[in-house]
C-alpha cells in the first residue's frame, strides 16, 4: 500500500508541474505524514502537490506538530553533522528541524531529524513556500477540511469615522511589543477594506489554557498593588516573589509555605476587589512578533481542547469573509499534564467532532473579536491547543506546538 501510495505521488509531480505556479501566490500549507514518508502541499482542502520524503530515523525521530518556515536558504549546511550539504534549506525549529533537498531519499526514515526531500522537488517547493507558511507533521495522513463555526473570525470593515480599535485596552503579550508598538496595530481608514486584508501580513493566533505564567505574571502584579513587593510582573517565580507570597499568607492567617496555589491566587484577588481570571488565553503575533493577548473562556474546562490548526484564505471581495480550513491532530497528554491542567474527561469520538466541540467550548469577549477582526488578513491563522506554548516558540518563531503522537 505504501508503495502505491509513493508511486502516486511521483506520478502527481511528474503530471502536474503547473500546480507550482498555480499555488505560488496562494497560502498554502505544508503536511508531512511520518507513516506514509509523504508530503502533500494544500491550497484549502485542494492538493496542490505531492513527494515522497525521508524523515527521522529511530533515535533521531522528526518531531510532529504545528511549525513554520522560519529561514530559508538556497545554500546551507549542516552546522551539526559534519557541513553536510543541506540545499532548499527551509527551517522549522531553531533547535535544527528543516525540510531540505537530498540526493538520498529512501522508502523509510533515514535522516537524523530533517524532512528530506528530493532535490528537484525541494527546488520547487522552495520557489512556492514563504516565511511564515505553516507545515504540519504528523504520524497518519491528515487533511484540511473546511470549517464553519460562528466563532471562528471575519475581517471588520472599519467605520469611516471613530476611535482605532487599538485603543480597546487589551494587554500586551509577554515580552514582545511595548504600547506604542502595539497600536501600530489598528483599524485601516482606507476606503477599500477588502484590499486591506489581502494585503496585510497574516497574524497567528493561539487560544490555550490559562498557564503558569500567566497566573504568576497576574499574582505579581495583585501583590504589588496591595502593597506587597512581589517584583517585575513576568510571571516568574522568583525569590522576591516567594518572599512576597510569605508575607501575605502571614498576615492573613494563612500557612507560610510561599506555595502559590489555587487557594492562594484567590485570596488573592479577593483581597484586591478582583474577580477571579478567566480560564483560557488567546495571544496574537505577526511576523514572528508578539502583538497583543488576553482572556477567553473556556467552558468544560475538564475536557481536553485537543490541538487543531486552522487557516483562513479565499476572501471573497464581494461579501468580505474568507473561509476556515482546519487540520486536527492527535496529541496524548501525560498524566501529569492532565492533572496541572484539571483535564478528567476524555475527548470527543474523533478528531473532526473534537474540533468542532471545541470551538462551540469557546468564548472571546466582544472587544477581542474586533481586535483580531481587524488585523485578520489572507493566510492568518488560529491554533487551539491545551498545552502551553513550549521551548521551540520565542524570538523569531510564530506559535510552534509539539505534539506527542498515540501511536509510536
């Protein structure tokens, strides 16, 4: 079967050379499936072009999950394995992971973490991708589906007069832009909206749980206003914040340990005259850039999201709203992640009725949605997963969620 399969593919390339340049201007998506060594190019749900590739060997397997072009280079070399010709160089993770040309692509996993491609097809995919493309790597072979779900966004055509909607006070991402830098980030005054949002740079949203960091980054803050000195708001943890902690608990009655707890955080807040934070976070970037983030809520919280990656394109100039295509995958949590994430319930039956589910678990406040509907362009897209964001996202990367395969 995988032979039928990879011959299909070849055949694909070899019959459709003007598909390439048919889809070059389109936001495409890259998916890479481990158990078919395959590559399919989408444009939508429609398949644009097909390779066999090699992937990771035992040992040295390619990570699955959500990624993106990062770099690109015509020419590179491997600065881990000896300067080994790395040609169509097209980076997914700072940590190393690429897809590049080779002229050793067997029928199994051979590489030592790369997606290898054959060399005339990685020049032509080269000549379609661009930074910030998405690829997605996964065990079986997934494909997008359209999606339709009234919480899903649409672009805003901007009233001709009033307030940007980057005065809405929504809060500024973790490290990224500073204030000024995030109203840059407002409503168009041009008089053809459409146009607009085909020409914008596309925007990556992630909706995940609360985290860590957040309820850190928030207690800091509570802390200091009520007089206590927890430090810097940047959701560390640090001494300054324990010793903080400590004294609040011992003012309070409460036992002295500096633990931040559920308990805690909510004596907290209480104390401040503040209602509790809502359960879930979405956060925006652009051009591998953090924009802005704030609160959602997340209901059936003891359920998993599960991880999903949906891109909007075919803005249709007539009515303004473009079309959802989404991609599921699969993704086993360990127990410990359940458990720090109150996860008790299992998912839905399959991975299209979980996507599903989830977007109806879903609530952006009002003034949110009119933000992101006004950065929303051509090639934007939403990742919903219950995992923090982990070590592969930082400086220069858009979200990257690494998956943990059911089947290994």
């Amino acid at each position: 079967m995988r032979s039928a399969l990879r011959m299909g593919f070849a055949v694909f390339i070899m019959t459709s050379p003007s598909a390439f340049a048919a889809g070059a201007k389109a936001p495409l998506q890259v998916v890479v499936s481990r158990e078919q060594q395959s590559l399919v190019v989408y444009d939508g749900d429609t398949v644009v072009a097909t390779s066999r590739v090699s992937t990771g060997k035992a040992g040295h397997a390619t990570p699955t999950g959500i990624f993106s072009i990062l770099e690109k280079r015509r020419r590179h070399e491997s600065n881990i394995y000896s300067n080994a010709p790395m040609p169509f160089m097209q980076r997914l993770t700072w940590s190393g992971i690429a897809l590049h040309g080779s002229n050793h692509v067997p029928d199994y996993p051979a590489s030592h973490g790369c997606v290898r491609l054959p060399s005339k097809f990685a020049a032509r995919l080269f000549k379609m991708t661009s930074h910030g493309m998405h690829v997605i790597v996964s065990d079986r072979q997934v494909a997008p589906v359209e999606v339709a779900d009234e919480m899903l966004f649409q672009p805003s055509r901007p009233p001709p007069q009033g307030p940007a909607l980057s005065d809405i006070p929504l809060r500024p991402a973790i490290g990224g832009l500073n204030r000024s830098a995030v109203e840059v980030a407002m409503t168009d005054k041009r008089p053809a909206p459409i146009a607009s949002a085909e020409e914008k740079a596309p925007i990556r949203i992630l909706i995940t749980r609360r985290g860590t960091q957040e309820n850190v980054r928030d207690l800091q803050a509570l802390l200091n206003t009520l007089g206590y000195d927890a430090g810097v708001p940047d959701g560390v943890n640090g001494p300054t914040t324990a010793a903080a902690i400590e004294t609040f608990q011992g003012e309070e009655g409460r036992p002295v340990d500096g633990k931040i707890t559920p308990e805690l955080i909510d004596a907290v807040f209480r104390k401040a005259g503040r209602s509790a934070p809502l359960n879930g976070v979405l956060r925006v970037r652009r051009q591998f850039q953090p924009v802005f983030e704030a609160e959602i809520a997340i209901a059936e919280p003891e359920s998993p999201l599960g991880t999903h990656l949906l891109q909007f394109q075919n803005l249709d100039a007539r009515t303004g709203e473009g079309k959802w295509f989404g991609i599921s995958l699969e993704n086993r949590l360990s127990k410990a992640t359940k458990k720090r994430l109150g996860i008790t319930a299992e998912g839905g039956p399959d991975l299209t009725s979980t996507l599903e589910w989830t977007l109806d678990r879903i609530t952006v406040p009002e003034d949110v949605r009119e933000r992101i509907s006004g950065l929303l362009s051509n090639g934007s897209s939403l990742s919903i997963t219950d995992n923090e964001f982990g070590l592969e996202t930082g400086k220069g990367t858009d979200f990257i969620t690494i998956t943990r395969e059911t089947r290994e």
